[in-house]
C-alpha cells in the first residue's frame, strides 16, 4: 500500500481547489457577461423581439458577404500565377498596392525586417501563412476565459500526474509535473494566441540567465518569441479605420496587408506614403491595452499556484515590473516622444540614426516612421574590425544611455540594432521601453559599479544597500555572493594597460551563474524596479559583444563616461 504524505496530500488539493474556483469563477463570470449582453445588445434583438427590418438585413448582410467570398477566391486564385517578387501594381481607378505573391513570414524577434532581396526570395507555404492568422482576443470576458482555460488545464494534469505517480508507487514531484511537456506545450500555445501581456512577459522571462528558470520553461519562453501570431486581414482593417479614418488607405500610395513582424504587442507592415518614401506601420493588437491589469493578474495567479517561477525571482515585483513598461510600450504617442527625443539627443552623432516619425498618420494605437533599410547587426557576415566597431559604439551608446542621457532605451532585443554598409550608420528601432533615471539613482548605481570595477568589496557593499540589492540583514554568505558577482560584472571594464576586452575569451558568465542559485534561496528583497529593464539592457549589449567575438575598449569608454 503507498502512503501519501501530508506535504503532497496538501499540493495535490491545493491544486485541484485552485482549478476548481479558476473553473467556477470564469463560468459565473462567463453566464453573467452573456446574460447582460443577451438582454442589452442590439445583436441579439432579432432573438428577442421579431422585427421584419432585422430579417431584411441579416439577408442583404449574407448576400455581400457571400459576394466578398467569391471575390477573394477568384482574387487568390489570379495571385497564384503571378512572379514571387514584389511590386506595386494599379489598375485604373484604384490604389497601387504592394502585392508580393509570397509574402514574407513574420517573425517576433525583429521589430521589422529590412531585407527587402531576402524577404522577396523566401517561399511562404500559403496554407502555413493562413494557419498564423488569428483573432486576438479583445475584451476582458474573452481573455479571462482564456486564462482560466490554461490555469484550469495545468492544474487538472498537474494533479492527474501526481495521482498517477502515486498509484505507482513513485513519490509525486510537484515540480516536475507542473512542468510536464502537455503543460509547456499549453502554455506555449495560449502564449502565442493570447499575445500582450502573456507575450510579453514570456519574451522578458526569456532573456533571463537560464540559471534562473527550469530549462522547459525558459524553452517554451524562447520559442514563443518566433511563432507568435498576427491578425488576419479584417481585424488589421478595422483597425485602421478605427484610428485613421475610413479613408486610410487614401493616405497611403501602398499599404501592404501581411505584416512583416510581429510582436508582443503589435505587429508591423510594409508602406509607402503618398509622397514616396517608403515607412513601417506599427499596429497595437486590439484589446491589449486595456487587459493589462487583468492579463497580468492572471499570470501572477498562474505562475505562482504553479511554482512556475523560483522563489528568488519575487514573482510579484517581477510581475508588476512588467506591467508598468507593458503600460508605456502599449502608448505610441509615448513612444513617438521618445523616438524624437533620441533623434535630438543623437542628431549630431556620427554613427547612430534615429527613424523620423510622420505625426499626420500615428496615434495612440498606431505609429508610423521611416523605414531603415540596414541587416541585422548579429545577421551580417562583417569582418574583425566591422565587429569591433559594432560592438564598441553599442556599448558606448549604453554608457552614455545611463551616465549622460539618463534615458536608455531598455529593449535588449539584438534585432532593434541594424547596420547600413551603405550609410555606416546604426540604426536604432523600437523605443517603446524607453524610460528615464533620477539623478540619485544614477549617481548610486554608478558609484557601486566603479567601485565593483576597482575591487571595492566595502564601497559595493555600501551602495548596493543605498540601492536597495540588500537589507542589510542577509547571511554573510549572500553579501559575498552578490558583491562577487558585481566585481565580476566590472572586469571587463578593470584596468587593462589601455588593451581592448576580448569578449570572444570572456567567462564572466559562466562565473556569475555559479552564484545564481544561491542568490535566489539567500535574497530577501526584490531588486530596485529601475534595474529590471536597465539590466536587461545590460545584459542584452554584454552578449551581444559576445555574440560578435568583438574586441571592445571597455576601460576607455568606462573613463570617458563614468568618470568621477
């Protein structure tokens, strides 16, 4: 006979009860919200009340959309045999439109791509295209019953895999049936339907040191950042009319229907405006703005009913970081403010550019900029010193970002860097995380890093409580621990006899990880909320100088930048 011990007696109905009031509640929540819309809403009135006018409608209402079907189909069909580049074509009385017939397949790791030869010689499978599409659930009745699904399906398999173990005769691991492939696979999928906040939260998790999450997880994280996927065509549509005009197609010579990215938040489309030049529109998915509060809710219930996240990581301050920079990215006119104060702030650099924003077509939900014409900075085949020098004005800008700026744009996605061989400019994307730094939190986090730098152990102690990294009441064995790892961090930047850093021979990465794990059990606070995205920015231009095998003068721009 197998005994069962009160600790996965207890896990085991905890998790059914959490399924059990997830279930409940969404259904309560989903019987209420149809009731009201049943009894309220002038689409269900043909149900309630017979009028002739409704029947009227709802016949000439099928006859266009029957009508609408042909069209596309005989449309389709005519697309087929045409060349896989594309091109602008007019037919007279109506708008060119761009009209590739192998339209590109987006990816959620680029803003948006800018190879135009690459993009055009790339056949998309177009039963593969239309599987991408799909309705973005919009109101918060819809997301919630999306979550309540997930939230319901992992805890249900969690418990049918403990059970399952005992009547084995095995001793239930919570963890490992919490992260079961059926619960990543779920949760990778709904990640990707869902978008926004679930999106978003899976894509910041992503970049994290994978010491800090289960291996399935920061998987599932990973990949959900390239199958994300995107609209289909009426919505888009809707869209744009809702927030340009029904005439906004007559403010653009060609607006191309299949997005070339999409992302957490958005995705974007090919443009040409009526005088020519040819831009990037980024569309919000809908809804996305005003569930913010509600997606987030739900994920913090989830991840932590689940034990998805280790305790260290503080879920809560973790998940609330989130959500306040998922509120600036999701406000275009925010981020139409920040690109221009970039542009000013860099106007007289030689090395970065700054996309222009057209005022007369972005709102609070739509953008539109210049469109770059640059190569991924991690994609191009360049040479030693091309590397070299890609990675040290990256850097550059990073330390003038906090030191100078005191605004960084905290987005560590390699893709938002692009190079034009042509130009020899940077061009720099996506700047809807940009925020700004106080001066005393400047004036602190740059003093701890010097100190870090010189092997200060008692400055960085000092400042790293001045900070809030401590309380002051931590085992001695997590200071040492935390110091090491800022000593650690500042090597690369450490006298050098004025010699570039090697990054291509740095194991300062494997070093900090070995301390990870006890820094997770040992913390007793969260991390200051200015230090997420700053050390995702970090982070983010540490590697990729890795990435590039780059040979950076580290010590130079420290001094030049961080001086006292």
């Amino acid at each position: 006979m197998v005994l069962i011990s009160r600790e996965v007696l207890f896990e085991i109905i905890t998790v059914a009860r959490s399924a059990t009031r997830v279930a409940t509640g969404s259904a309560s929540l989903l019987q209420e919200q149809t009731c009201d819309f049943y009894k309220t809403s002038g689409l269900t009135k043909p149900l309630r009340v017979h009028d002739e006018m409704y029947d009227e409608l709802h016949q000439k209402a099928a006859e266009i959309r029957d009508a609408e079907i042909h069209a596309n189909v005989a449309t389709s069909t005519s697309s087929t045999s045409s060349s896989a580049s594309p091109t602008v074509t007019s037919t007279s009385g109506k708008r060119p439109t761009i009209t590739p017939s192998t339209p590109p397949q987006p990816t959620s790791k680029r803003e948006y791509s800018t190879d135009t030869k690459r993009k055009s010689a790339i056949p998309i499978d177009s039963k593969n295209e239309e599987s991408r599409y799909s309705e973005m659930p919009t109101s918060k009745l819809q997301r919630l019953f999306h979550y309540g699904h997930l939230a319901t399906s992992i805890g249900v398999n969690t418990a049918s895999d403990s059970l399952r173990a005992v009547a084995t005769g095995q001793r239930p691991s919570f963890r490992n049936a919490a992260l079961s492939q059926k619960n990543i696979s779920i949760l990778g999928d709904k990640l990707r339907k869902m978008r926004g906040a679930a999106l978003k939260v899976g894509q910041m998790m992503s970049i994290q040191d994978e010491s800090f999450l289960p291996r399935e997880l920061s998987d599932i994280l990973k990949s959900v950042q390239n199958q994300g996927y995107f609209m289909p065509p009426r919505q888009l549509h809707r869209i744009m009319r809702d927030n340009i005009g029904s005439d906004w197609r007559d403010k653009f010579e060609a607006f191309e229907d299949v997005p070339i990215a999409s992302a957490s938040i958005s995705q974007v489309h090919r443009a040409i405006t009526k005088d020519g030049k040819p831009v990037a529109v980024k569309v919000q998915y809908p809804g996305v703005k005003d569930s913010i509060d509600s997606d987030m809710d739900s994920l913090l219930m989830i991840m932590t009913a689940s034990r998805l996240l280790p305790k260290g990581m503080f879920a809560e301050s973790s998940i609330g970081n989130a959500r306040t920079e998922l509120k600036w990215e999701c406000d275009f006119l925010r981020e139409a403010e920040s690109i221009k104060k970039f542009g000013e702030l860099l106007k007289d650099d030689p090395v970065f550019e700054v996309p222009k924003v057209y005022d007369e077509l972005t709102t609070e939900n739509i953008i539109t900029m210049d469109w770059l014409d640059g190569t991924d900075i991690v994609r191009g085949e360049w040479d030693q010193e091309t590397r070299n020098w890609l990675a040290t004005n990256v850097m550059r800008l990073c330390l003038q970002e906090i030191a100078q700026f005191k605004f960084m744009q905290t987005d560590p996605n390699w893709a938002n860097f692009l190079y034009n061989q042509e130009t020899k400019k940077i061009q720099l994307l996506d700047f809807g995380a940009s925020r700004e730094y106080g001066d005393e939190f400047i004036h602190n986090y740059v003093t701890c890093l010097r100190a870090g730098v010189a092997n200060d152990t008692a400055t960085v102690a000092e400042y790293s409580k001045r900070l809030g990294y401590l309380t002051g009441l931590e085992s001695q064995e997590m200071v040492d621990a935390h110091v090491e790892s800022i000593t650690t961090l500042g090597e690369p930047f450490a006298a050098n006899g004025g010699k570039p850093y090697d990054f291509s021979k740095q194991d300062v990465t494997t070093r900090v990880k070995a301390k990870m794990g006890l820094m997770l059990r040992e913390r007793l606070t969260p991390p200051p909320e200015e230090t997420y995205s700053l050390h995702r920015k970090f982070s983010g231009v540490f590697l990729l100088c890795t990435r590039l095998q780059a040979e950076v003068p580290c010590e130079e721009l420290l001094e030049k930048y961080f001086h006292d």
